[in-house]
C-alpha cells in the first residue's frame, strides 16, 4: 500500500514541470538563511539593485562580478563598484531550499545561473553558492567570478574591530571574524552574534585564489583588471575603516554552450549558540564532529553531490506536494517562507541533558527565546513534516516549567518564553502572562505531536505541569476574563471569545494526552469538562450571523483561528457548522488584500488568516484567501522578508517580518495531504545526514 502510494507520487513528481512561479516578486529573497543571525536577503526585484541585508534591514553586504574574457566586467550581485554596470537579470526562482537567479551579460556573451542552495538538514550552518556557466553566442569564452563578503558578517556593529585569517591547503578557508570574542556578550532581537567565525570556503584549490583585504580595492583591481593587491595585513580594525574583505576569484577557462559549475561554500561556526540557564550550548554539529569544524568544512565538501540532489529532491517533493494541494500560488508561499521558518531554529546539544536542544526565535517582534505563542502559529509546518522538530522544541520549555533549571517556575500556567536571543535565564515574575494562551498552546501542540508519532514516553516527568495547565484552563473557563492573548498588539480584549476557544478545546487536548497514556477514565472525565464550556461559549459568544470578539460585545466579530486545532485532533467539541457559519461571515469582511483579523481594525496577520481559510469548506472561497496571501507576499510596497502583520485594506507591513510563524501556512497541508507528509518523511529528508550520526536529528 505504501509503496503503491510513494510510486504514484514519484510518477505525479517526475509528471510535473517544476513549479514556474511565473511573474512572482518576492518581498525579500532569501540567499542565506540558516540562523536568526545568518539571515541575508536581497530586499529588491533585482540583485545589483541594492546591497544584502540582515533579516532586520541592517547591512550585511555580499558582492559579485564577472569578467568575460579579461574585457567585460558586470556587477552580479550588490551596487559597487557602481560605475561598473549590472548584468541583466532574467530570472527568479525561489524555491523551499534554494534561490536561483538567471544572469546574463549585457552583450549576450554568458549566462550564469547563481544559486544559493540550503542543506536540508536544519543544523547544518551554511550555504552553497553555486555558479553555472555557459557561452550564449557560440563563442568559447574565458570567465573570471568574484564573489565577496564584507566585514558585518562577524561583528554586529560596524565600529567593532574585525579580525581575518587563512588556510590554504588541498582548499582554501577564508575567516573573518570579531576580533574581540565574547560568547553571549550581546542579546536581542536585531543584534547578531558578534562573536564565532564565518569561513568562506573553496572546495579545492586550482582555479580558486583568495583575497583578504579592503573590499573596495579588491572590487576596484577585479573591475579594471589589475593584479590582486596582497593580502592587507593591517588588522584587527573596525569593521568601517577600509572595509575589510574576505573575496574567491574563480576562474572558469573555456566557457562554452555546454554548462560548466563551480561553487564556494559560507558557513558560519558559532562555536555556542545557546546559554540555557547557566549551561552553554554548543551547536549541535560539534557534539558530532568532536567540536572540529575541519571535520564539518569537510562534509560539507565530500557531501555537496549528495546533499545538492537532496536539496532538489526536497524542492520538487514540496512543490508538487503543496502544488497538488492548493494550487500554484499555495506553492509558490510555501516555497518563500520555508527557510523563513528554519531560519529561526537553532539546534544545539546539551552535555546535560545528553541529547539535542531546539530552540526557536521570536524574530523581530521581540527577540525572544521559544515565545510559545510564536511556536504556536508555526506548528502546522512542524506537525506537517517534522513533528519530532516540534517536540525538541517544546521540550526545553517543558524542563524549564518543570523546575528541572535552575530557575523556580511557581506560575500556574506555562511559561510564554525562556529569555532574550540567545540566553535563556528568565525568572517567573519577569514573565509575560498569557496564562491561557499559553497554557492551551502548550497541551494543544503536545496533543499534536503524540498523534502523529504516537509516543507518550517523552511526556513523563511533565504530566505534574500539564496537570497544573489543565487545572488552570478548567479554573477560569468558560470565560478568561482579562487576560492578554497573543494578539496583544490591538491591546487587552478581555472576555475575548476567540482565546476562551483556545483554552476549551486546550482542556480537549489535555483529555487526549491522558487517553493516550492509557487513563481513559480521567480522559472522560476532561472531555465532558471541556463539552460544557463548549456548550457554554457556543451561546455566549454567538451573535446574530457569526461568533463574537468578546462575550460581551454584540456587533462585533474575530477570526476565529484557534478553532483548526478541533481539526488537527479530530476533536468534536464544536459541531461542524460553527466553522461554516464563521466562514461564511468572514467572505463579507473581504478588503483587498485579505480578511481582518477582527471587528477593531483592517490589520491581519497572514498565519491566523492560513487557519481560517483552512476550515472554509468551500474549495473556492478557500482558494480566495490564500490568493490574498499571495497578493500582499506579491504586491506589498514594503520590501522586507516575508510579514505577517498587515493591513488588509492595501497591503502595507505594519512591523513583523521573517517570523517563523508564516509555518502556519502548512495547515492546509497537514489537513488535506497527512499521507503524503508520511511519504516525504519516509524519505528522510528532512532529517538525511550523511557521512555522519543522527544525535542531533532524534528519532
Ligand atoms: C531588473 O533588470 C531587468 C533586466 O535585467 C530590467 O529590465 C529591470 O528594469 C530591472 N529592474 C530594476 C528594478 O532595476
Ligand atoms: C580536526 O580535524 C582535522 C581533519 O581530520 C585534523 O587534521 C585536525 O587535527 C583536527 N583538529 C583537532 C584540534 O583535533
Ligand atoms: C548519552 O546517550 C547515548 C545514547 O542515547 C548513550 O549511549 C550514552 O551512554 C549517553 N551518555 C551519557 C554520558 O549518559
Ligand atoms: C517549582 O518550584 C516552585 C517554587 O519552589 C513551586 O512553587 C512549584 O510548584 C514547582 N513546580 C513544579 C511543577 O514542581
Ligand atoms: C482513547 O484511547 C483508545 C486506545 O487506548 C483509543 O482506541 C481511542 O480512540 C482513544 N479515544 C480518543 C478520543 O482519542
Ligand atoms: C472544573 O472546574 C469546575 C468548577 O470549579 C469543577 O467543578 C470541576 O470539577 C473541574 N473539572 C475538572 C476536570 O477538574
Ligand atoms: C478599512 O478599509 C476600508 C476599505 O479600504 C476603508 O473604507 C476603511 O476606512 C478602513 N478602516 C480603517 C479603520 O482604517
């Protein structure tokens, strides 16, 4: 039967051409992204039309040149040298796990297709930048490739000093770094870790040299053909005096129709990545790599065959998948936000605990560490095609409320993070109550991961605190009170029906947990508890066509996106035509660019408006939502990476972007295609290694 099905769909992969994303414009594009600190995107149409950028707008310059038979220089990517001219850009692909640009020269000489591909393996901590290249007018041509980066890569400030070495050996490892090495010395959301070494690689010597100096200078010789200056030895200084550079220049001899490759690799060594209360975290790969990051540098190398054709593989497999699903535009935002959402993760190992550690940033709305609220609306993605990912992340918020740190956890309710990027160390009283919120999104994605992997052993030092969470919900049901929720931004909405939902089918999720842990009897006795707040809130929430905002409020309204969780658990507390009857509501409130979020404004959040198309049982009304998505990701004025937060009524941002919450596009996934989620995860994609252990990927 499996096999059957895996059959159909390799023949449903092979039988599709790869997803076209047509005329699409992302936002932002991402290049290379594989921490919330290593996140540099292109935030134009074009790639010469401005420089890269961190996540948070902030320079993080990479450049690029090519010189066509020692007489034509164009800029490929960033805006200098300006007075050399850009190539023109043809194309724009992005896909999960790569960008692709398609260049050519002005004159028609060359095409080069510059990709940046992302090892499918969430810990793996870099990118391949791969160059294919080949003649476009018949002629045999000889091709020079510069590719650079700039000094923000190891500092977070420009005014700190920066510090650059290198190996040469069979290949060629540029570093630069932060002169002054401070692990966890700074925190917070924009700042990036000024502290561990970016390497550029060359994956073997001949036909690569490197340069290490002025970045203008480098760019300057490159451009007028004149002999690289020697390495500049004038450091450490400050990341803006003279610029410092690490630069390849590759050297492709005989370009003809027939397309030649080359590639470089950046990879970043952090050396910790996370102080969880008081123990520092490495990253994960140097638990299996004896903390040699020669041994990575190498994999990296050996495996670039192996992990490209995994890359491709996962690509079409997600394409097609999300394709078949909802259609084009579907795939084409599950394809944009993909390394949005990992891009967030960091997987470190604890010598405590023995075992990996995930952790999940609250970028750009805060910079916390494993905001619940914020792993929450991304949990489709991770239920979809990973939930193992989803339990390590809960599980150190588990330990944390479990007072299994340091720390004494005397809240009734769970947690709503562990600190500020990367140091976890908060104390209960410095917590931001969401007791509800929090406590119900805890038990619900618990709830989650035991069906789809059906396990409960992982749970068993926490049934004291989900006891204490269900406690809690059962207590201030079937109304909150004033409490704040997630969507605090609009300010305090007491009496708010939408989290009162949250919490009700929470109780639901804590009477499958219990169900599934072989305590049927206590389970009943949970789920006849949470049909009669259901029973409660379906008259006192309910207006004249719809479910109210508040309790208390008639004429007023709210997205009711919490209630996909009834869904996902196959749970029954709600009948079936509270969904139709809010979808339908939901179809008159349409402005152009999508639904808002409730009856107070038109701002929307695009992971709450993905779960409240996801119960809409009309295929066409739910194609409508997720083609507004598509228009504000396609239209918005604002060019930062991918938003979640907007007006509705013309598609500006209104803060968020890059968070990892747009994984909440994946509920239309999850709940039309769970089968075929078991298929890509029977490939072990998401998780395939080689050359190596799986301590950091457990089963
Ligand atoms: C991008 O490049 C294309 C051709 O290379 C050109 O037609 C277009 O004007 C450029 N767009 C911008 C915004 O620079
Ligand atoms: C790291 O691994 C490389 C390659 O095997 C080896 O040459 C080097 O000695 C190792 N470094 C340390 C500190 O063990
Ligand atoms: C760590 O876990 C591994 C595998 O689960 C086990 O083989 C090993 O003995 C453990 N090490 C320690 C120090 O507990
Ligand atoms: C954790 O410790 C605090 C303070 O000592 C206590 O109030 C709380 O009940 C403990 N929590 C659990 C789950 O044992
Ligand atoms: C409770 O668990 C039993 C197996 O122990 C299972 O057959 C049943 O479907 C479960 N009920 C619910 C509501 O999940
Ligand atoms: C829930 O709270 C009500 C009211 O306090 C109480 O009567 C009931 O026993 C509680 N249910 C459970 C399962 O604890
Ligand atoms: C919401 O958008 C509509 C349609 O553009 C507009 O008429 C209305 O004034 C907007 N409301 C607010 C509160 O901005």
């Amino acid at each position: 039967m499996q096999q059957t099905v895996l059959f159909l769909l390799v023949v449903l992969v092979l039988a599709k051409v790869e997803g076209d994303p047509g005329d699409f414009r992302p936002p932002a594009v991402p290049l290379i992204v594989f921490s919330p600190h290593i996140s540099v995107w292109s935030s134009s149409d074009n790639l010469t039309a401005s420089d890269t950028v961190h996540w948070s707008g902030s320079p993080l310059p990479f450049h690029g040149l090519i010189d066509v038979d020692n007489s034509e220089v164009y800029r490929f990517l960033g805006t200098l040298p300006s007075s050399v001219q850009p190539m023109v850009q043809n194309k724009l692909v992005v896909q999960p796990w790569r960008t692709i640009y398609t260049l050519s020269t002005p004159t028609n000489t060359v095409e080069l297709i510059l990709t940046f591909s992302q090892p499918t393996s969430i810990e793996d901590p870099f990118t391949y930048i791969t160059f294919n290249l080949r003649s476009l007018d018949g002629k045999t041509h000889s091709v020079r490739i510069y590719f650079e980066e700039g000094p923000m890569v190891g500092v977070n400030d420009k005014d700190e000093k920066v510090f650059w070495s290198r190996v040469d050996s069979d290949i060629t490892v540029l570093t630069m770094n932060a002169f002054n090495q401070i692990p966890f010395g700074i925190r917070g959301d924009a700042t990036r870790n000024n502290w561990g070494y970016a390497h550029l690689i060359s994956p073997q010597r001949s036909s690569f040299s490197g340069y290490q100096g002025f970045g203008d200078d480098l760019r300057q010789a490159f451009a007028n053909h004149q002999t690289m200056p020697t390495d500049d030895t004038r450091k450490p200084r400050h990341a803006n005096d003279q610029s410092p550079a690490s630069a390849f220049i590759i050297n492709f001899d005989q370009v003809t129709s027939q397309t030649v490759s080359n590639y470089l690799i950046f990879l970043y060594d952090d050396l910790y990545s996370m102080l969880y209360f008081e123990e520092w975290q490495v990253p994960c790969w140097r638990a299996e790599f004896d903390n040699n990051v020669t041994l990575l540098i190498n994999e990296a190398i050996s495996y670039y065959q192996s992990n490209m054709q995994d890359i491709t593989d996962s690509n079409e497999m997600l394409i097609t998948l999300l394709g078949n699903i909802g259609g084009d535009h579907y795939a084409i935002l599950g394809s944009l936000v993909t390394r949005q959402i990992t891009g967030a993760l960091s997987r470190t190992w604890s010598a405590k605990q023995n075992r990996s550690q995930l952790y999940m940033k609250e970028i750009s709305s805060d910079g916390d560490v494993s905001t619940v609220d914020v792993i929450f609306p991304s949990s489709p993605f991770f239920l979809w095609l990973h939930p193992e990912m989803l339990r390590d992340v809960l599980l150190p918020v588990l330990a944390y409320a479990n007072n299994e740190t340091d720390i004494h956890y005397n809240l009734a309710w769970a947690p709503h993070h562990l600190g500020t990027w990367s140091v976890c160390d908060i104390l209960s009283e410095e917590q931001e109550q969401m007791p509800m919120e929090e406590s119900a999104n805890m038990l619900l994605m618990l709830a989650g991961i035991v069906q789809k992997l059906a396990i409960t052993d992982f749970l068993a030092p926490y049934w004291n605190v989900m006891e204490i969470w269900a406690q809690y919900l059962n207590s201030t049901l079937p109304d909150p009170g004033n409490q704040l929720c997630t969507d605090d931004f609009e300010g305090p909405s007491p009496h708010n029906c939408n989290l009162a939902l949250k919490g009700i089918l929470g109780l639901g999720a804590y009477s499958l947990l219990l169900n599934a842990s072989g305590q049927a009897q206590r389970a009943s006795v949970y789920m006849a508890q949470a049909q009669d707040h259901a029973n409660y809130w379906l008259k006192a929430a309910r207006d004249n066509n719809n479910y109210r905002l508040q309790y208390n409020l008639p004429n007023t309204w709210s997205q009711k996106y919490n209630l996909i969780y009834q869904s996902i658990l196959s749970l029954n507390l709600f009948p079936a035509d509270t969904a139709k009857l809010e979808s339908s509501y939901y179809m008159t409130k349409m402005l152009d660019f999508g639904i808002p979020l409730d009856s107070r404004s038109n701002l929307t959040k695009g992971d709450w408006t993905s779960w409240i198309a996801a119960f809409n049982d009309n295929e066409g009304q739910k194609n409508a939502i997720f083609d507004k998505l598509y228009k504000f990701a396609n239209e918005s004025p604002d060019r930062v990476p991918l938003s979640d937060f907007y007006d509705a009524a013309n598609g500006h941002v209104l803060g968020f972007r890059a968070r990892p919450v747009m994984g909440g596009l994946f509920i239309r996934a999850l709940l039309e295609s769970p089968l075929a989620c078991d298929i890509y995860r029977q490939t072990k994609i998401p998780t395939k290694r080689h050359g190596r252990g799986n301590r950091c990927s457990p089963a």
